[in-house]
C-alpha cells in the first residue's frame, strides 16, 4: 500500500477526496425528500462544490418550501442553518462563474429566504447581473427585475436601464407571461406614450396565452392600477380569464383581484357574485388569525346575513390572538360593512389601543374615520389618539403627510386649531396640490362648525387660513397647463370648500384646455360634471362631440359616465338625436353583459331626456334580467339598493305612460304601497290652513282631497273634484 501510494501520489490524492458515492452529486441532490438530507450533503463535499451544485442546493430548499402549507414553512430556521450559511458563503465566492439563469435564480431564492437588499451576498449578485444586462433574454430581464421590485428598487437607474431594454425591444418580445412582469416592475418610471404602448402590446400577446394563466392576468391589471388606467377592453379579457378559474382561485388571489378593482373602479358583478360563493364555502376552513382576517376583510362587505354572522363570531373568538395590523383590518372591513355589532367594535378597539402606538399616521387616520363612522366612544381612546396625532404633526414636514393630521384631529371631539398649527399649515401650503388644500379647508370648516368655542365668533386667523387656501387653489388652477396633470387632482375633489371657492375656477381651466379632451379623459370630465351639478355648456357640448368623432375608441363601459350630466343637468347637444343614438348604438352589443346597475340608470338617465330606446329597454324589462338584479342589490348598501330600486320604478312609470306600445307591465305597484305608508304624514299647519280655504270656497270637505295617489303614484298635495278628470301629467 505505501509502495503504490509512492508511485501515483496524485492518484492517491483523487481516491482520498473523492465523495463516498460514485454517483454524480447533482443526481444524490435532486434525489433528497427534505431539507436535513441537501444539508447533510452539504456538510459533507462543501470542500468540493461548484456552482452548478451551490445553486441546484439552494432551488431544492427553496422547492421544498414551497410545497408547504403556509402553517409548516420555516423559513427561519432554513436561513440560519450552519450549512445554508456555508451555501451562502460558497455562492458567494463562486458567483462569478454562474451562467446568467444560475445567477438570476440565485438571487432570487435568496430573497424568498428573507436576505434584505443590504446583504453582502444580495448586493453582489445584483452588481453582477447589472454588468450583464444587456445579454439577458426576456425570461431572465423579467424575474430580475422582479427581484428588484421586493428590494423596492423601481425608481432606479438600474430598473430604469431595464425599461429601456424593454423600450427598445419590444416589438420583438411574444412571452406575455415575462412581459406582465416587466411591465408591473417599471410601470413607475415610464412615460404615458411608452405605457400605451405597452397596452397594446399586451392586448395583441392576450390570445397567446392559456385560459389558465391567472397570475400573468393578474399582473395585466395590476399594471393598469400602477398606471392609472382603466382601460376597459383589456378588463374585460383579464376579468373572463379569472371568471374560467375561480373556482381554482384561492383567497390571496381573490383578495388581490378585488382589491385591484376596487383602485380601477371596475366592477364585475359576475365576478364578484362567484367569489362570493367561493369564499362562503371558505369560512370553515380557516382557523388561524392571519387567513380568517384576509376572509374578513374580503368576504365581510359582500356578505349576506348568515355569512356575515359567522364571519363576526368567529373573529370575536379569535380577537386575543390578532395583531395590531390585523386589528385595523377589521376595523375597516366593519366600518365598509357598516356594522353595528358593539360588543366586536368594543374588542377591536381595545385591540387597537394597545398598538396604538406603533401606527403611522395614514393608519391613524383611518382608525379615527372608522371609530367616528361607529359611533364608537371611549375618552381613553380618544385622548390617546389625540396625543399621538399632535406628536407626528410637530415634526410633520411633507404636505399630505401634514394634511392627514390634521384631517384626523379635526374628526375628534372638540377640535381646535391653535396659532401653532395655522402656522404649521401655512407653512406647508405653496408646496400643496389641490388635494392637500382641499384637506386642509375641509378640516378647518369642521373645527369652526363643530368646536364651541368657534360657533357664536369665528377667530379671524381661521378665516385668514381659508382666504390663504383659496389663494393657493385659484393660483395652481391658473397655472396648470396639462388637463391629464389637472384632472390628476380634481377627479376626487368634493365638499363645500371646494364647491364654493374652486369649482367655478376649475370649470374656466377646464374650458381653457378643451381641446386636450378625448376618448381616454372624456368619460372621467363627464364624471366630473356631473358629480359637481356644474353646468357648463361649452364642455358638454365637447363631450358630445368627442363621442361622435371618436366614439369607436369609446369603451361602451364609459357611456354611462358620458351621458350621466347630460341627464342630471336636463341639458340637450346641439345634435341631440346623433348624440345619443351614437351612445346606444356603441352599447347594443353589450347591453347583455352590461352591469344591472349601469343598465338601469342608464335607461333612467335616457328617459330623463325623452330618449326611449326599446332595444334597452327590452334588455332591463325581463325575467332574466330582473333576476340577475335582484341578486346584485342583495350585495349593495341600504343607501344604494333602495336608489336603484327607485331609479327602476321610475323608468318604469316613464315608459308605461310615454310608451305604451312596448307593452311593458306595470310592476311596481307593492314597492311604491309600502314607500307610500313609511313617507305619509298628516299635514303641516300651512297645508291644514289651505286644505280648509279650499273647502270652504268650494263648497266642502267632500270636494276636496289631501295627498292624492295617481295610478301610477305621484303624489298630488290638493285634488278637486274637477281635477279628478283631467289627464296625467307627463313623468319625465
């Protein structure tokens, strides 16, 4: 033995290190079941691992990982394993002989295992793959920027050079699936033209892709919410993908997908209608704080009764294990829900109370808004929310930040402003948008309404506050010269602040940049008009034409929104008649998959102005349709269920009495009965006085009647007996 260790030292050397198995390493690798065999290999041939069998390591923890229920993951206890440190060490060292999909892949499990952007290890790969950017192919550009996305690296340089790779390269990329991702990772730093561009792109790959990839939908409409746009077509093909799998969907998905509605004000009764049952079927499933919250706070506002009462007492139980984050959660899951259960509210907010310390000022906000929408009151509480509010306000120097603040102080019990924060806000005001000063104004209205102190003698610093905020509004309206960057801060504008001070104002700049109105922001101006009740003849008359010039690249979803102030403002186009027959005529194709309720105040808002289309109305007029209703205004608000239900008793009063020919039936008889009896009252003083004059000079009670019913339930204060023959008058 010694001889032959002489002659072939080196062979001797082979033999001596060579692993105790002949077959290959990467073989024994793919072959291990859990997570201690990979590390005992580890331990064994870290002297000899190369990088092929570093990063096969590290996808095969990262595998076995994710084929765990969320409850038996230990990500932890995988990262701070000593033979996961020396795989971390080893990448380390080896990184630079990675090919690029080792590279990419490895710094991507890296980051599932919870590494942060600061990481030695993290920091290299991402220099490393910098270097070699431009060589990536589409796969490895997307999940690269992907991990760059979870650093919270969109705003830089590096996600920027990607946008221009993706810029340059696009009309060669046929992969959606990659491209959604990109497109979610640089959709905060590209241009409007670029992000059209990229919808478009996305439209022609759509039929590409398998009914089954909801992930890369998903990311389709995230996209759209990142950017601020709800561009209808592409919507609708996302919303049909989810519709095929939602019976595979689970909770996270349908969380982020409503949510994602939510942000683009795009509404899917169907999809929320099965989501609904799928969830329902949910609520027995889960026993741990964290999903049964997500459940609460997704199903709770869709939730009918039965629902609804085991979603609460299943949270009561569970209210000592929540946190301070899922707390809130509820919180505001209740206050969409309008829950009156006092016994939850109480437990909640205790909750709240506990944590409140560790909220940020946004959350603190919203703890406020929802405690006063509850009429929920505890002095200790508000005295503590109170106290936290004016700390972040001292040391506030951002304007939204500062206006939020404030907003919540103003909410509480007894607000007052003191020369400190008049100080501080006007401090704040020349770097203010239009939403900021609207905050602000609001916030001081309220302190001066409902502070005692300020009902019988406003303060004059209070009034100079408002006299320097309209200053600040009138000023940034004369100087806006875009109407996409105006109408960025007065789409969500409302109050009386901004009705009395900055409408009229906002209405001349509007007008100032007429011509920038088109297919994409007409819908959004209409909305606009008619939410302010402003009538501005000028900017109608735009919109008509808007639609009659472009109206094939009008989503039939937005004529609602488009004909809405036509309706409410009672006003008519010069080309009246092409008008409205261009906006049925662009929605005959849909009137089947349209929303119930734009369907209804769509036919509503048309018979408003004497336009009867019977296309429309044969759609709204019929079983199927009333059914599908039905089941809708079961998920609604009280306020909102009972306005559609009037808005269809009255287009079905209209069209009986000015068309009777379509032979639609009356059918409102019992709602407007039992809406008769909830609003009758006896009559005021004035009206007993002139029902008596009245009988008197016509010779007696008898010839008189008070708060007469027509067939079809107007409401008529005096009928006499020579009115009773007359003909009725028009309903519209």
């Amino acid at each position: 033995m010694l001889r032959l260790r002489a002659i072939c030292p080196f062979s001797w050397r082979v033999f001596q290190f060579r692993p105790f198995s002949f077959e290959p390493l990467l073989s024994r690798m793919n072959k291990c079941t859990d997570e201690e065999q990979i590390f005992d290999l580890i331990e064994k041939n870290k002297a000899i691992l190369s990088e092929k069998q570093v990063a096969c390591a590290l996808s095969m923890l990262w595998q076995f990982q994710k084929q765990k229920i969320s409850l038996l993951k230990n990500v932890e206890c995988i990262r701070d394993h000593p033979q996961f440190l020396t795989l971390h060490n080893l990448a380390t060292t080896k990184m630079e002989f990675m090919n690029d999909n080792t590279l990419v892949n490895v710094l991507y499990i890296i980051q599932q295992f919870g590494f942060e952007a600061h990481d030695p290890l993290v920091e290299a790969l991402v220099t490393e793959a910098w270097r070699r950017l431009e060589r990536f192919d589409i796969n490895m550009l997307s999940k690269f920027s992907s991990c760059l996305a979870d650093q919270h690296l969109c705003f830089s340089p590096l996600m920027g050079k990607i946008a221009d790779i993706v810029n340059r390269n696009l009309e060669t990329i046929q992969d959606l699936r990659c491209l959604s991702v990109l497109m979610v990772s640089i959709s905060s730093l590209i241009s409007q033209r670029f992000q059209e561009q990229l919808v478009n792109k996305a439209e022609q790959l759509f039929d590409t892709i398998d009914s089954s990839q909801v992930n890369t939908a998903r990311r389709i409409v995230q996209f759209l919410r990142n950017i601020k746009y709800n561009y209808y077509p592409l919507l609708e093909r996302c919303n049909k993908v989810f519709l095929s799998n939602v019976n595979h969907l689970d909770l996270d998905s349908i969380s982020k997908i409503l949510s994602l509605y939510h942000s683009l004000q795009f509404h899917s009764f169907e999809f929320i209608l099965m989501t609904k049952k799928r969830l329902t079927e949910m609520i027995p499933l889960f026993d741990h704080p964290a999903s049964f919250v997500k459940l609460f706070v997704t199903l709770g506002p869709v939730a009918g009764p039965e629902e609804e009462k085991q979603l609460k007492s299943t949270i009561l139980l569970m209210s000592e294990e929540l946190t301070g984050q899922q707390a809130l959660a509820v919180m505001g899951a209740m206050e969409e829900m309008e829950s009156r259960n006092s016994r939850l509210i109480k437990k909640i907010a205790s909750i709240l109370y506990k944590h409140l310390d560790n909220y940020k000022p946004v959350e603190l906000l919203r703890i406020t808004q929802a405690l006063i929408f509850l009429h929920f009151q505890s002095k200790e509480l508000l005295v503590k929310l109170r106290e936290l509010l004016l700390s972040y306000l001292k040391v506030s120097v951002i304007p939204s930040e500062t206006s939020l603040l404030v907003c919540a102080l103003s909410m509480l019990p007894s607000p007052r402003l003191d020369e400190a924060k008049i100080s501080q806000i006007e401090a704040v005001l020349p770097q203010c948008d239009l939403n900021d000063l609207n905050s602000f104004a609001t916030s001081v209205l309220r302190c001066i309404q409902y502070d005692p102190m300020y009902r019988n003698n406003t303060p004059g610093k209070q009034l100079k506050l408002l006299q320097k905020l309209d200053h600040y509004g009138r000023q940034r309206l004369r100087k806006c010269s875009s109407l996409n960057l105006l109408w960025e801060e007065v789409k969500s504008l409302k109050g009386d602040w901004f009705a009395d001070s900055l409408l009229e104002e906002t209405v001349v700049t509007l007008q100032r940049l007429i011509d920038e109105i088109n297919y994409i922001n007409v819908a959004g101006i209409a909305s606009f008009i008619s939410r302010t009740n402003y009538l501005s003849t000028s900017l109608l008359d735009r919109i008509a034409s808007v639609v009659l010039q472009q109206n094939e690249k009008i989503h039939p979803f937005a004529i609602l929104a488009i004909i809405l102030p036509f309706s409410a403002l009672n006003y008519d186009p010069p080309q009246r008649d092409e008008f409205f027959g261009t906006c049925l005529q662009h929605l005959n194709s849909y009137l089947s998959i349209l929303d119930p309720l734009k369907l209804v105040f769509l036919g509503y808002s048309l018979a408003t102005r004497e336009y009867f289309s019977e296309d429309l109305l044969k759609a709204i007029f019929n079983i199927r349709f009333l059914a599908k209703l039905d089941s809708q205004l079961e998920l609604l608000c009280s306020s909102l269920n009972m306005k559609v239900q009037f808005r269809l008793m009255e287009l079905n009063r209209a069209v009986c009495l000015e068309c009777p020919e379509y032979q639609i039936p009356w059918f409102h008889d019992r709602f407007c009965q039992q809406q008769y009896k909830k609003d009758f009252g006896s009559m005021n003083g004035a009206q007993q006085q002139i029902y008596k004059m009245l009988a008197e000079v016509l010779g007696g009670i008898n010839f008189v009647k008070a708060s007469v019913l027509t067939p079809y339930y107007y409401t008529i204060d005096k009928e006499t007996e020579a009115q009773r023959h007359c003909c009725l008058p028009k309903v519209m």
